[in-house]
C-alpha cells in the first residue's frame, strides 16, 4: 500500500506495553499506519497504568485507554492474587472498549498490558495480529500467536503460527539515523567531546543493576583517562550505587542519565554501545549499525536476550559476554581493544547493518492493514 494512500475508515487498536521495549515499537506501528493513509484519530492503544506507555504516548497524541493491571511475579505470593483479580477486571474494561471502538482489527505488542485487549477481540471476533520482536516471543506472545491471524516476527527461527518476517518496529528517528554523517551534531547535542572514545552503556528503559555495578567499577579504574568519555543511561528503577558524574576536566567523563529520551542521539554519539540484550535495543543496534557489547540479561524469560544477543553477535556485529564473571576489568579489556582498533569496529558496524531492518514498521503495518476487517 502506497504512503498516503486513504484507506478505509476505522478503528485500529495497538495493545500491550509495560516496558518501553514494549510501547516504542507500539508507537512506530502506529506512526507508519498514519503514514499508510489511516487517520490518526482511528489508531488507539491500550496498555496498562503502571506501565511506561503512560509516560511516552500522551505527547504523541495518540488515543491512550490505560487499564488498571499488574503483572503475574516469577514467584508464587500474594501477589498473584492481585494480579489475577485485577487481569479479570481489565479483560471485561477491554470488552466494554472493544465493543465501543469495534475495530478492525487488533495488533498485540506483548506485555501483560496486551492479554485483556487480546482475549476481548478473541471473544468479539476481530482479527488478531501479534507483533514479536524477540528471538523467543514471550508467553503472551505465544498465547496470542494461536489466537491471530498472522504473526509479524523478527527472526526466522520465531515459533510463531502464520509468521511472516517483518522486522522489529523501529521509530523514525532511528531509521534516519547515520552515525557517521550525525556524529559531531550528536556529541555538541549531548555535551559530549569530539576528540574521546564514547562509549554508551544501557540496560534498557527500566535499566540494569549489573551493568551499573560494572560501570561504578570501571570508572574508578579509568578515573585518570582523558582519551574516553561514558554516558550511562541507569534506567528510571535504578537511583542508588550510581557513579558520580565526572566533568572530564581532571581524567574521564562521566555523563549519568535515568532515561535517554532521543536514543538516536546517544546511538549516533558513541564509538561502542555496552548493552543489555532486549529486542528492541539488538533491532536499533543492528539497523543503525553501532558496534556493541551486549550483556545478557540472565533472569530473562526462557534466556530470550541470550538468543537476541547471539543473533547479532553470530552475525560479526557484537560482541557478547555472559554477566556471570564479567567485572570491570574484563569489561575494560574488551572495549581498549575496541578503542585501539577502527578497522574492527567499521567491520563490526557494516555487519550489524547488513542483518538489521529499517521498515518493520511499514510492514507490521501493511500486515495489520490487510487482515483488518
């Protein structure tokens, strides 16, 4: 279907969230849905109050219906209770939602966030399409995928029914990004030198305890290095053990964040991203091609990360090291080697970029489109 082109009129619901590994592809769907010819007003999303969506989508202007949910702990307590009474409630919110929108069809984007949406459509018979962007779709994911019409996947290997390879979701201003004609506009942007090795250490939106510890550790090793600057993103849930900012006026710079609200930035700064293995981040990395380290996270569901990261690391674009064991020195071994070699990390960038994907977007949208009712 031609950008533009009009289509026909109704609603379109994107369900789920939770993480912003779960809205930010939520939100780049719903972008190239508009730029497919659907009104803007006809794209709604559902996803859960104490979810990130409530913080990203209201500035995008975008219908938002926030239901009251809690996600299922990895053990049995209490909680679980909570939990199962309120995904009652949200289920019957989303059938009264449903019933009143009557879309034409439903996009899961995974997350607890995404199950009431999802068993509301079952049961008013609108089509499902479930959107996976890890190389092992999570148990909503997977509970959807016998329920959709079709599946959008990012990787081949995906278990998912009525797959077909789309591509993770990426935003705009990812794709427009290209770290080498945007690096020196990046690094004035973020106050960052222009003359030091940047490295870019993420645990994703909620962030990594580990990864910080890592970083806590190295920067007393490297406190005299004036040759490195580190931009740590710590995640919005980690506010203690954090190094200390450093200026860089007396050896290395420190720059420490809670949340990197324009990651294409950040992307097209830094030399070398260190990494946890989240679909999106591995998407980003690959489609942008920054070299990276990634670090899997190894409480993930089923060690999802680990295949994510071995994706990409199998492909010549990162470098992968299991959390257990790695510390700082280890950690500091691997990016010198990095800093000391441009040829290596040109071969690591041209790598990424060969495997990523910049218009999962427009697919996942031509998708939702053609089983729409």
């Amino acid at each position: 279907m031609s950008a533009g082109a009009p289509v026909r009129a109704g609603a379109l619901l994107i369900a789920g969230g939770g993480t912003a590994g779960h809205v930010l592809p939520a939100l780049a769907v719903a972008d190239a849905l508009v730029d497919a010819g659907v009104a803007m007003n006809d794209v709604h999303l559902v996803g859960a109050r104490r979810g990130m969506e409530a913080q990203l989508v209201p500035a995008t202007g975008f219908d938002l219906t926030l239901l009251d949910l809690r996600n299922f702990p990895r053990r049995v307590t209490a909680r679980h209770l909570v939990a199962a009474a309120k995904l009652i409630v949200g289920v019957v919110s989303a059938l009264r939602l449903v019933r009143r929108l009557r879309p034409r069809a439903v996009l899961s984007v995974g997350g607890y966030a995404s199950v009431p949406p999802v068993v509301a459509a079952w049961l008013w018979r609108v089509p499902i399409v479930v959107l996976s962007y890890d190389a092992v779709p999570g148990l909503a994911s997977k509970v959807a995928g016998h329920l959709a019409a079709a599946s959008a996947v990012a990787f081949p290997s995906s278990p998912l029914r009525r797959q077909v390879l789309t591509g993770a979701p990426l935003r705009k201003a990812i794709v427009a990004c290209e770290p080498a004609r945007d690096r020196a506009a990046a690094r004035v942007a973020l106050a960052l030198p222009a003359d030091r090795f940047v490295v870019l250490v993420t645990g994703g939106s909620l962030g990594s305890g580990a990864l910080n510890a890592l970083i806590v550790d190295l920067a007393a090793t490297w406190s005299a290095r004036h040759d490195v600057a580190i931009r740590l993103v710590t995640g919005t849930r980690n506010t203690t053990g954090l190094p200390a900012s450093r200026d860089g006026h007396d050896g290395l710079l420190v720059q420490v964040v809670p949340f990197e609200a324009r990651m294409e930035l950040a992307y097209a700064a830094c030399d070398v991203a260190v990494a946890r293995a989240g679909a999106t981040t591995v998407a980003e990395l690959a489609a942008i091609g920054v070299p990276s380290i990634l670090v899997p996270w190894p409480l993930a569901a089923e060690d999802h990360q680990s295949v994510n990261a071995r994706w990409l690391g199998d492909a010549g674009g990162a470098v992968v090291l299991a959390e257990r064991g790695l510390d700082a020195s280890r950690l500091g071994a691997e990016l010198d080697r990095l800093h000391e070699d441009v040829d290596v990390r040109t071969t690591m960038a041209s790598a990424a970029r060969t495997v990523g994907h910049r218009d999962g977007a427009a697919r996942v949208a031509e998708l939702v489109l053609k089983v729409a009712r």
